[in-house]
C-alpha cells in the first residue's frame, strides 16, 4: 500500500544529506515535504521520548541536538519498510558487516551516530511527521544559534 514515512537525517550525516536524498529519489520514493531544522534538546527529548529508559538516551538527545537535521516525508508504496531496508541496521558498524550498501553502512558511525532515522509504523511515522510538519510543528531555524 501507499505510506508515508517520516525520515531524518541526523547531524553527523548532514553535509551528506544530498547523497541520501539522490538515494531516496532512486529509489522510488518520492520527497513531499522536505524541512532543514536544528532540535533543541527538549525537542530531541520529546521525539525520542518513547527510548526515555534507555541507557543511551542522555547521549542521543545530546546529539540529536548537536547540529542540524533534515525532516523528510517520504510516500510511496511500502515506503516504511523500503526506507528502513535503505537505511540497514541500527548499529552503523554492524551495518558495515552487514549491509556495506546500506545508507547507516556509508554514512554513519556507531550505535548512537548512525546517520539517519525512520519511523517504525504507520502510527509513529503519524506522529513524527505531525512533530516536524504539523500546526504545532517543532524544531528551531537551523540557521540561527
Ligand atoms: P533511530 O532509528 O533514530 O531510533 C532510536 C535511536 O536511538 C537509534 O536510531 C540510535 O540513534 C539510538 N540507539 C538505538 N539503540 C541504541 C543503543 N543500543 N545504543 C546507543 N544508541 C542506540
């Protein structure tokens, strides 16, 4: 079926953002709203609230607000499960053993700094998309400082 996706690229591949959007369009997804931001630690908070008892949280907010990122929508038919198998696995190193094609393989550099992001269901891609593109939306001009 037809879904949206809400993709990000995170800070640490963000002067690659356009290799992996070439690799987006390649792939047959298409690109329908597209927002340059920088999250302020209570905004990396709020979107990674649901890892709020991870061990590694403290780090990924910190990162996540460690620089700018691209907020992505991306439509297209099975868009949630192909953009997740372009990304390959979490871990970046893993990645590299894994899948050296993969976007978090080339792109990324660990566990925590692997790239970029994509949401694991219908529900949350809602979600997410409505964090960056909604009314309400989130996330300060990553221009200023
Ligand atoms: P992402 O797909 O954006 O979703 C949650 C993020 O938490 C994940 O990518 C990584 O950046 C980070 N993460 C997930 N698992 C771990 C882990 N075991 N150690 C450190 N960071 C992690």
């Amino acid at each position: 079926k037809t879904e949206r996706t809400c993709a990000m690229i995170k800070p640490d591949a963000f002067l690659n953002a356009g290799k992996i959007v070439n690799a987006i369009v390649r792939s047959n997804l298409r690109i329908n709203q597209l927002r340059m931001c920088k999250l302020t630690q209570q905004e990396a908070a709020q979107f990674y609230a649901v890892h709020s008892e991870r061990p590694f949280y403290p780090k990924l907010v910190d990162f996540m607000s460690s620089g700018p990122i691209l907020a992505i929508e991306i439509v297209g038919e099975d868009a949630i499960a192909k953009w997740r198998s372009l990304l390959g696995p979490t871990n970046s190193e893993t990645a590299r053993a894994e899948r050296p094609d993969s976007i978090r393989a080339k792109f990324g550099t660990d566990n925590t700094m692997n790239a970029a992001h994509g949401s694991d269901s219908d529900e949350t891609a809602t979600t997410e998309l409505d964090f960056f593109f909604g009314s309400g939306r989130v996330g300060q001009c990553a221009n200023l400082s």
